[in-house]
C-alpha cells in the first residue's frame, strides 16, 4: 500500500472518515477533512510541476509542527511527490546546501522563517522554483510573538499560498500513479557527529512501519490518542508519532516544538495516551519540579530512543506510563528494545545476526569486568554494532552513493554506533565513532563515563566529551544539567566520585560545567561539537565552571586567574592554537 491510498483509505471509509484525527491548540479536522485538504494540496503540488515530469518531484517543508506540515506532506503524497523534511534550526549555506541537495523545486514555510530564508535566496533560485508562504496558523500554538517583514516577502520567488488552495478546494482526488517501492520522503539524519545525510524512506517502509508500531507497541484501539512534540522533519516523529495514528485512525494533537515545562499542560490538553521521542526529552522533563498530582494522566505509553534505564524507570514512576526504549536509527537498519530485567545498562538481547565487530567485520570478543563492574577490555571488546543479515528497511542515502556503500559493506549494516557485549549476549551501547577520549595514554569512552555520573541522584543530564591538554591527548569536561531545586556541593560530588569503584583515575572530571540547558538538536540530541568548541573559556561559555587543578579530588570554581594560568601552559607547550578548535 502507499501512503496516498492510506490516507485515501481513511479519508472515506464509512468507519474512519468521521473520527477526529489532527488537534492543534483548540483547532481539530476528521479523516475526511484532513484527506480533503491533501488533495487541494496535491493539486497545488501539480500545478507547480506542470509538464516538466522529467524534473524531481520534491517538495521542501520548512514549518514548525503545524497541522500544513501534515497537509503538505498528505498531498505530496497523494499527487506522488516526495517530501523533504527540512530542518527549521538550521541557517545560512547549511540550510541552502540541505534544500538544494535534495531537489526541492518548492518550499512550503511560515512568515518567521522568511528571515532565514532570506539571505539565502539567491542561491536557492537555481533551483527552488516557488516558496510557498502559509499564514494560517502563525498565531496559534505558542507561536513566536511578532513577524516581521522582511525583504524575502516581497521577493518574486515567495507566493502566499492560501489564495491558490481556495481555487483548489473541492477538486477531486488526482489518484497519481504511485507505487509501493516509490521514494516518498527524504529525511535527515541528525548529524552530531557527521554531516547529516537525507535517508531515503518509500511508502513501503513508511507504510509498514507506522502500522507495526501502531499494533505492536502502542496497540493503538478507541480511545487512544498521539502528541507529537518531536519535529517532523525527523523519523521519530514521522514514523513513531504520525504514522501510527494514520495507521489505526486514532487522533494526533501537535506541539510546534518540545518543551518541558508545557508538555504534561499538552498531554492533558489532548488525551494523549502515547508519546514519541528521541534524545533526551524524558530527563529534561525529569529535570522539571515535581507534582503531586502528575501521574494523574491519559498517558500510557512513551516509545522512542536513547533514554538511559535509569531515566525510564523514574518517568514510569513518576508520570505513570510504560516506557519502552529501543537502541536503532533514522536509516532503519537494525533494532534492538530493552526488556524489563535486562541487565542494568544494557540496550537488550539483540537478535541473531546484530553482532559488535572490528573495522574488518571479525567480531569483538565478549566484555570483562572486574570484581567492582568496571570494564576491563574496552580496547578489545569495544567494536561497531552491525546486522549481519542484511540491511533491514535502510534503503541509501539520496544521491551519496559513497555514504551508502560505507553503511552496506559486506552485504552489511553497520551503524556507527559502538557497544559491546558480555558474556550473556547483551548488548552495550557507549557511543559513537567519534566518542573516544584519550588521557595519559589511555582509550575510553565518553559514554562510559556519563553512566557513572548519572548514578547521582541529583544530575538529570550529563555530557561527557575532551578538551585539549596542554601536554598532549585529552582532559575530561562534564557539562551537568541538576535536577529542579538541586545545588552543586563540590565536596559532596567529590564523595560520590570516591564512592564509585568503577570510575578509573583517568575517567574523573578535569573540569565540570553547571548548565540550565546544554546545546542540543531539534530532536533533543545533546550537541557535543559544540560543547567542545566552547570548552571552558568565558567568552564561549557563560556557566559556572569548577575544575581540579591538580591531580587530586578537590573541585573549585574556575576563576579568571585560573584561567590565566592556563592560558600560560598551553602557550608554553605550543599548543594554544587547540583552544580556537
């Protein structure tokens, strides 16, 4: 099935066309409504194309979540288009290189990214045919306060795109020959570690995949309803948030962005009864004050990615709801979901054939640990995490065969990702490609380390990354987010690290940051290139900072003359030019 027939489907089937589908803050559309205006959509789409059929047929959609992200993408479909799902974070030659690498010969966006829009727009005009501009909901759901004017709305190149789907309303449904195996959407990755590459996903996988998730981990049925507060340019919203409710014709309230202070407000104001997410959603909203009152909600279940055991069992706790964690990708190229008493750490039992290998594909030798848990073969046990059996539903990177080709090698899929497993099987994950530190000659990763910190009952979130030395290899710098009403005692932290018989020497802190927010993604993925950037200098980072100024346990402020004193050493040693990576 594709997912115009499924829209189509839903959109006149005498027992789902009446059921409510989208909400948008007191906005609410049926099946039949939501069909309705993705064929006047579709028409809009083939309009545009005209006769140039030999062209891409891709539509860039640069909106927040908003209920004409959905209706863009609904009449992509329906008229057999391929959406692009467009970052709305990022600026300037990133932006224009992520629309103009995918095809887009149209971009639907709202007036507060015209301004982002453009400086851009002479670049754009080699290809980019039209900018649609949607006014309708720019003052609903916690918009941003004011818009502008800006010089890209009177450029030839933006056209308001309400006045055409008027004419278009009404039109018949287009019924554009699509298949199956059709490209249909192009999703970035989420690029906290290599440039981020657009994943191709056809109506097949899209299809397939909204409906298992909607049977098999939700078990969606009357009664049920979504909140999507993940962006939709990204997988996990798509494929977790939407999808599903599409699939099993239950309604979907939309959030523009993720916010931890507004989401349980959301989650009453929907009924929802699922959540998606991906990151790090469930520990900022756990960072939040608790309430007495906050397990008395609709939510049953939140599914999603990256949550540590730790994290879920407290948001099962807390808020009520079952938790489900799964260890995969935007590429969909392996899984693998934790069960309740897997062993604490782990990611779960993997499937025959997800195996942790070397760069040449020989499998890694299971983990040791010594009698306090600490690993003591990271160096041997420590590989990528592949599927040996094939390459599940990834189906390339748009128009990066190199890209492609690496991720398949062998026949294989390789996910970037290390981990590692003991000797039970399970499997591990700490990190990826790039999270190696290296101190006084020693190999670990960061990942290792963030667990350990996250034992204390005060860190919601913690980030663990290198710095320069001033002699060589690495320093370690943890940037921690407390709990709500917590304080830093760096006496008290010290005991803890003392406390822990797992944490080497070499893994402690050298410096550590107190933040209310670190830099992440749109899709809650702590961004740690930026965190390195901005190490421990003042001018990049406005956090307190304290730090251990010799090789013992005691933890100070970092003051400016400490700072001045650094400075010095790395300039002694030649090495200052690492503190303007």
């Amino acid at each position: 099935m594709t997912l115009g027939a499924l829209i189509r489907e839903r959109g006149t089937a005498d027992g789902t066309r009446a059921l409510p589908f989208l909400r948008f803050f007191g906005w609410e559309c049926t099946f039949e409504e939501y069909y309705q205006e993705s064929v006047a959509w579709a028409h809009l789409f083939l309009a545009q194309r005209g006769k140039r059929t030999n062209a891409p047929f891709h539509v860039g959609i640069l909106l927040d979540n908003t209920p004409d992200y959905l209706f863009a993408l609904g009449g992509a479909w329906l008229a057999g288009a391929v959406a692009v799902g467009i970052n709305n974070t990022k600026r300037g030659t990133h932006l224009a290189h992520d629309i103009l690498h995918t095809d887009c010969r149209w971009v639907v966006t709202e007036p507060h990214y015209l301004d982002v829009l453009a400086p851009i727009i002479p670049e754009l005009e080699s290809k980019v045919e039209c900018i649609f501009l949607s006014r309708r909901w720019q003052h609903v759901g916690r918009a941003p306060s004011e818009h502008p004017e800006t010089r890209a709305e009177a450029l030839a190149a933006v056209a308001e795109v309400e006045p055409r789907l008027q004419r278009l309303r009404g039109n018949v449904d287009p019924h554009a020959p699509v298949e199956p195996g059709d490209l249909a959407l192009l999703l970035f990755t989420s690029g906290t570690v290599t440039a981020p590459k657009a994943v191709q996903c056809s109506h097949r996988r899209l299809v397939e995949t909204g409906t298992n998730i909607a049977r098999n981990v939700y078990n969606l049925g009357p009664g049920d309803a979504g909140y999507i507060a993940m962006p939709l340019f990204h997988a996990n919203a798509i494929m977790c948030g939407f999808l599903p409710a599409l699939a099993a014709a239950v309604p979907v309230g939309l959030a523009r962005k993720f916010s931890k202070h507004h989401w349980l407000e959301d989650i009453h104001r929907y009924g929802a009864t699922y959540f998606n997410y991906t990151g790090k959603p469930l520990a900022y909203i756990l960072s939040t004050p608790r309430r007495p009152d906050d397990a008395d909600n609709p939510l049953r279940i939140c599914f999603g990615n990256e949550g540590s055991a730790r994290v879920a069992r407290e948001f099962e706790e807390r808020f009520g709801c079952q938790v489900v964690d799964v260890f995969g990708s935007s590429e969909g190229g392996l899984g693998v979901t934790r069960q309740p008493g897997d062993p604490p750490g782990s990611i779960g039992f993997p499937a025959p054939g997800i195996a942790v290998v070397d760069e040449h594909g020989t499998e890694r030798p299971p983990a040791k640990f010594d009698s306090h848990g600490k690993l003591v073969n990271p160096e041997e046990c420590i590989g990528e995490i592949v599927n040996t059996q094939g390459v599940a539903w990834f189906e390339g990177y748009y128009k990066n065969d190199e890209a492609t080709r690496e991720r398949t090698r062998f026949g294989w899929y390789w996910s970037g990702d290390l981990g590692y497993k003991d000797e039970r099987g399970y499997l591990y994950f700490v990190g990826r490609t790039t999270e190696w530190l290296r101190v006084d000659g020693e190999n670990f990763l960061a990942r290792l380390v963030e667990e350990i910190l996250l034992r204390h009952p005060d860190i919601a979130l913690a980030a663990v990354y290198g710095v320069p030395d001033p002699n060589g290899g690495d320093q370690v710098m943890a940037a921690l987010v407390l709990r709500a009403g917590c304080q830093f005692d760096p006496h008290e932290f010290t005991t803890f690290l003392q406390a822990q018989a797992d944490l080497s020497p070499k893994w402690v802190p050298k410096f550590v940051r107190l933040a209310t927010e670190l830099p992440q993604t749109a899709s809650a993925k702590i961004l740690k290139s930026e965190l390195r950037r901005q190490k421990f200098l003042p001018e990049q980072c406005r956090d307190p900072i304290y730090w251990r100024p010799s090789r013992t346990l005691e933890f100070r402020l970092l003051t400016r003359e400490d700072l001045q004193g650094l400075l010095a050493e790395f300039t002694r040693t030649g090495r200052e030019s690492l503190l303007l990576l």
